[in-house]
C-alpha cells in the first residue's frame, strides 16, 4: 500500500479520497467479498476522514496489527 496517499486521504476532497482508497486495495491478496465490502464502507462513508480511518485499518490488519476482536475481522475470516 502507498503509504504517502494513504496518509494524504484525510486532506482530499471525498470524492478523490474515494476513488485513491479503493485504488489502494489489492484486490490480488483480498478477497473479493472483502474488496465489495470494503468498497461499499468507502462509497457510503460521510468524510474523507472516515474514509481515512477505514483505510488505516485495511493497512494495520495487512501488517499483523488488526484490532483484537474485531466483529469485522471475525465475520470476514471464514468467508
């Protein structure tokens, strides 16, 4: 993931940090159900901020650092 766009979301317009966060997902490591959920948290995020956070998250749990006990996490990983 590029970490200099992912640190720039947060100060784009939200319709650029929408289509730079959805360009950030690997879609070759990701799962598709995955990539579709991820793309509509993005699509129906309120702020380039929560579009941020979001993506922040993709990257910490892609390095091992994921939050414990995440419903998401838990819902996804037997999908």
């Amino acid at each position: 993931m590029n970490i200099e766009k992912l640190r720039s979301l947060d100060t784009l317009p939200i319709e650029t940090a929408r289509v730079t966060a959805v360009s950030l997902i690997d879609k070759k490591k990701t799962k598709k159900i995955v990539v579709n959920r991820l793309e509509r948290d993005i699509q129906n995020a309120p702020s380039a901020a929560e579009i941020s956070r979001i993506m922040w998250q993709v990257y910490l749990g892609g390095s091992g650092m994921a939050t414990v006990g995440s419903s998401w996490k838990k819902f996804y990983k037997g999908v």
